[in-house]
C-alpha cells in the first residue's frame, strides 16, 4: 500500500511513431501490473509480520529497507544529488507526516482484516482524490466525476458493511476504521504529491518519505519492539525490498504511458490479493467484499476512461484547429 505518486507521462503513439515507441504504452501497463502485484506482496508480508511485531517496527523496516533500491535506482539514473534537493523541505515534512499516518494505518489494519477486505477498502483513496482535488487544490471536477466517486462510495459502504458491527470477535470494525484512515491519508498524501511536483523531484519526494517514516517508526522502539528471528528478519527485508520496488515500478509505469491508460491497472491490485488471500492465508472474500470492490473498480475505469475520451477529443480539436489556422 502507498499514495500514489504519479508522474505525467508521455504520448508516444501515432502515426509517425516507430515500433519502439507504439510499445512503451505496453510497457507501461506491464509496469503498473507488476507494481500492484509487489505492494499487494508486501501487504501480505506486512500481515504476517503484524500478529508478532509491532507497527512501528514494521514501519521502520518497511520504509529503511526500501532506501537501498530507490538509491540504486537513483544512482543508475546518475540522479542521486539532485534527489537530495530541495526547496521545499516544509512540503516534504507534511507529506512525510500525512503518509506515515496514513502507513501506520494501514498496517494496523492489515493486522485486523483479511488482505483482499483491505485491498477494497483501500480503493476509496482515489475517489477522495477526487473530493479533495476539489476542495484544496480548487480544481474544477466535471459532473461525471462526481457520479462515478458517488457510485464509488455505495462500493465502499457495501464493501465496509460486513466490518460494521464494531465488538466483533475478529476486530473487523477497528480494521476497517485503520483502512478508511489509511484511505484518507493517502489521498490527502496524493494532493500533497501534486503540489510538491511544481518543483521537487520524483526521487526526492519518495527519498525524503521514506527517511521520515524510518525516523518516525525508529521512534518507537521505546515502546518495545519484538527481537525478530532469522527467518521475520528475512521477511522484514523482503518486504522493504519490495516496497522499494513497488515504487520505482510505480513511478516507471508512469513515465511510459499516460496516466489515464495505466491508472486503471491499479485494481489489479485485488486480483493479486485474492490470489494471495486464498493460497497463502487460506481467506477468501466475502459476497459484499466482491460486489463492493467490483463497484468500486468499476466506477475508477470509467472516470480515468471518460478522462481519457475528453482528453483524446480535446486533442483532434487542437489537431484540427491548427490545421485550419495553417
């Protein structure tokens, strides 16, 4: 699980395209899929570790682990200085602390509730997107827009309805509350993100969350941490590793195609947690959980489709507007 950060990419199809370039879209959906399969990997990772760590060790190494692929990966790019400034050191501390809570919320939840629950609560984190693009970033939101975040929410409210009952024996009220918080921090974290791209870099936006997060879940230790074993150690890298992968696969998806072709492979992600639920922790979703996530999903495709019809009809407009002028 992670905010997403999103990095505008570029048109390469059309007619004057080569082979090359008409496959880099494909690329970039390849990309994303693996991206959801590898934070939905370490959200199983994150789970198992949960019954005996506490969060914030879990936090510590999630976030400290993942450094050593994004600096190898910055390295590679021969980008590792220009990470490392900034001039917004107070846009990166907010969105630092915004995604630490919405991180800690999350794999508190995850502790509670069955990963492909969790995997479905979480999609109501673009929806907000949407409601707080509105309100703080004072975009202008088109009326389909809003009927598919409002269909989308009925999804949520289905999807949450099984975990409603709070003093249940499995916690599942107490999970659910840590998965909408997680929801809501990531899309805050999400406008957050757009803000910081007018001047940041995409590797000194992911290097300076992961420091503070590491920082942050350092800090606890005075509230116990557990000694892991061999074998938790090894999990633990894992899923730092992992999570390091995830967003440079996340970020690299992006660079190849346009946001609006790759964002929907996102909902992958409960395939993946099906998939890992059932084979690894023996769990398998509940009818509510299914039809609301499906909702949900649905309602995401159809915006970033409707997205990306205006966007394509926009651009035979100013495609034939010059043609005229010429």
């Amino acid at each position: 699980m992670a905010a997403p950060l999103v990095v505008p990419g570029r048109s390469v199809t059309g007619s004057g395209a080569s082979g090359r370039e008409a496959a880099r879209p494909y690329l970039g959906i390849g990309l994303k899929v693996l991206s959801a399969l590898a934070f939905t990997l370490m959200s199983a990772g994150v789970k198992t570790l949960a019954d005996r760590f506490p969060t914030g060790e879990i936090v510590f190494f999630r976030s400290f682990i993942a450094i050593a692929p994004l600096l190898l990966w910055l390295r590679w790019q021969g980008s590792v200085r220009d990470a490392v400034r900034t001039r917004n050191l107070k846009g990166h501390v907010l969105r630092s602390i915004i995604g630490a809570c919405g991180m800690f919320a999350g794999f508190a939840g995850l502790s509670f509730l069955p990963l492909s629950d969790a995997v479905a609560i979480g999609y109501a984190s673009p929806l907000l997107v949407v409601v707080l693009a509105a309100v703080v970033l004072r975009e202008r939101v088109q009326a389909y827009r809003w009927a598919g975040v409002s269909v989308g929410f009925l999804g949520v409210l289905i999807t949450l309805a099984p975990h409603l009952e709070f003093g249940g024996g499995a916690g599942g009220g107490t999970g659910a509350l840590f998965a909408i918080l997680a929801a809501g921090c990531s899309a805050a974290a999400t406008i957050q993100v757009r803000k910081l791209t007018g001047t940041e870099r995409t590797g000194a936006i992911v290097l300076y969350f992961f420091l503070f997060t590491s920082l942050l879940g350092l800090s606890t230790l005075v509230l116990g941490w557990r000694m892991p074993g061999l074998a938790d150690l090894a999990l633990f890298v894992v899923v730092g590793v992992l999570g390091g992968i995830g967003q440079i696969l996340l970020t690299e998806s992006y660079r190849h195609g346009d946001a609006s072709l790759v964002a929907p492979f996102e909902y992958t992600t409960m395939l993946w947690s099906l998939l890992i639920g059932w084979f690894v922790f023996g769990q398998l979703p509940t009818a509510s959980i299914a039809v609301g996530g499906a909702i949900v999903a649905a309602a995401g495709v159809f915006v970033v489709w409707r997205e990306r019809r205006l966007v394509v009809e926009r651009a035979r407009e100013a495609a034939a507007g010059g043609a005229r002028a010429s």
